[in-house]
C-alpha cells in the first residue's frame, strides 16, 4: 500500500520569517508561503496576501488597516498575530468584516519583564555610556567618581499599566532588588495584587510625582498616545528614570529628548519608538538614553512559544473551535 502525505487544505502566510521549528510546525498542516526575504511586506503585498490565503500572520511591522482590510476579493477570515500587542491592526474594522484576530499572550511575559529590567539596570548604572566610553578608547581607568548611577534598593517602582507583564516587573523587582512598587492600571485591582506588597496609585499623575522609576506596560493605540507627554514629564521627580518596553507611541519622545537633555530625568531606557525603525534623532544623540532595538521578547524559547500559540489559534479555527487567545 502506498502511504501518501496528506494534502495542506489551508492556505497561510506568514509577513516574516519565524523560528524553523514553528515554520516547519505550521508546514505539517498548512500550505504556508513564507516572507523572502525577510522584510516587512508592503502594503500592496498585504493586500495580495489578503485575497490568496485563508489565514494572515502578521507582527508588529504590519499596519492592518480598515483600507487594506477593504480590499476587493478578500480571502482572508482569520488573522493570527505572533505578538501580544495588537494595536496595529484595526480590531474594529476586523469585527465589522466578521474577521477573527487572535494574538500571543502569556508566553512572552516572562522575556519582556527581564527586558525591562536589564533597562532599569542600564539606566541606573549608566552601562550604555560606560561601553560606549570603553568602545571609544577613551576610558582613562578606574576612578572614584567616574560614571557613578543610582541604585534600586528601597526606590519606588512606578508601574503603569498592571497586566501579565506588569506584574512579572514588580515581582522581580522587589524580589530582586528591594524595590518598592506603586502601580496604576484603569481598574482597581483585585486585591491580592496589594496582599503582594504593589500600593494601588487610583490617579495617575500622583504615580508618575512619586515614582523613582517609571516603567510602561499599558497597550498601544489611540487610547494611550502620549499618556506620557510634556506635562507628565515635568511631573516627574528630578532625577527619575523612565522605561518602556510597551509601545512607542505612549511617550511623546520628543519631549522625553527634552527632559533628559535638560537632566530632569536622569536616564530613559526604551526598547519602543514612536515611528520605529525611526528613533528620534534628539534620543540618540543623548548619553543618558539607553536605546534597544525592540528586543522585549527576543529570546529563542520565547518566539518559539508565540509561533505555537499562533498555531493553536489557527488549528482551533480552522477546527471551527474558537481560538484561545481571541481578540476580534
Ligand atoms: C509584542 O508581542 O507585542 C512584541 O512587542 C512584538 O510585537
């Protein structure tokens, strides 16, 4: 008898290349067309995705729209995003079209909070500009006053937005380090979250007054565009540090350029910009701006991970189950 692989009877694509291990995942099942090369898909190419495939997987570097969503022929029911943050696509415009979008919560949590972390520790002890200096050739030696940082014992960690990966931050943080931790999120925490040491702030210009360090982990999107602007900013204790592994937009990066040139703040550690790839030029030009390419969750078991979660989302719908991680 001859055994006969079976037919894919789905057809995917993924807008850029994955780990091996996932692509290969997703081949067993699906007829998958992966991105070659390896960068972003314009929006031509989105739009002749959406009308030949049954599934989109996109990330971070695709802006799903409602005028690309519209296009004439579409094929697509289902979007599959390999990312937590969907604020680039347009999740109303989905509904309206009866598309389904699910995305990859939980698996990447643990990444990002180190991520922030790692920043929290390169602002405070000023590890961007000591290497650079080293780099440079320009370190004369050991000196008893040279680069000297802060600490983060005993500091007030401000965390705004107190979701999966907020709460990893304050947890490290305080076992870690000591830290103290205030946070804000839209709605009140149940109240474990405060049995757990982190004092709930109900307003959030009192969070950012009284934070020695601010970090964001709130979403993107219209909601939270420049949360963190010029006044908040100037609300800031002298001195503070800011951090954002969330998303770009919620920080008006031009008056952060600001405040830091102005050493109000003493440090930002970011790993999102508001037009990335574009980093604003004042950023980079600041030794007190410790700046990594949007590395949150870049480590090899993590985006393994968001590709299984993606495959999950995509074999329960096209089981006719509702995906797990559902968004639209
Ligand atoms: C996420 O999962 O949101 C990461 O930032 C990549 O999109």
């Amino acid at each position: 008898m001859t055994m006969t692989a079976p037919v894919p009877s789905f057809s995917i694509l993924l807008t850029r290349r994955w780990p091996a291990e996932v692509e290969a995942r997703l081949a067993e099942r699906y007829a998958v067309t992966l991105r070659v090369p390896d960068a972003p898909m314009t929006r031509a190419e989105l739009q002749a995705a959406l009308r030949s495939h049954d599934a989109l997987c996109p990330t971070v570097t695709d802006t799903i729209d409602a005028d690309l969503l519209g296009v004439d022929g579409r094929r697509v029911r289902f979007i599959a995003n390999y990312g937590v943050g969907h604020a680039h696509i347009d999740l109303g415009a989905c509904r309206a079209l009866g598309i389904r979008v699910s995305n990859t919560p939980d698996v990447l949590t643990d990444a990002t909070a180190n991520l922030a972390i790692l920043l929290m520790l390169m602002a405070s002890r000023r590890a961007g500009e000591g290497e650079r200096l080293l780099r440079a050739g320009r370190w004369p030696g050991w000196a008893p006053t040279q680069l000297i940082g802060g600490d983060l014992q005993g500091r007030l960690l401000g965390i705004l937005g107190f979701g999966r990966i907020g709460q990893a931050v304050a947890a490290k943080a305080r076992a870690a380090f000591g830290m103290r931790i205030g946070f804000h999120a839209r709605r009140r925490p149940e109240p474990p979250s405060q049995q757990a040491g982190a004092d709930y702030f109900a307003d959030l210009d009192a969070l950012v007054a009284a934070a020695d360090i601010l970090s964001i982990h709130v979403p993107g999107g219209a909601e939270t565009r420049h949360l963190i602007d010029a006044r908040r900013l100037r609300l800031m204790k002298p001195g503070a540090i800011l951090i954002n592994t969330a998303r770009g937009t919620i920080v008006d990066e031009a008056a952060l350029a600001a405040a830091l040139r102005e050493g109000r703040l003493a440090a930002a550690g970011l790993d999102v910009y508001e037009r990335e790839p574009a980093v604003e030029p004042a950023l980079r030009a600041l030794e007190n701006a410790v700046l990594l390419p949007h590395l949150g969750s870049a480590t090899l078991d993590t985006r393994i991970a968001m590709g299984l979660r993606v495959a999950a989302n995509l074999d329960a719908f096209f089981d006719g189950l509702e995906p797990p991680d559902r968004v639209a």
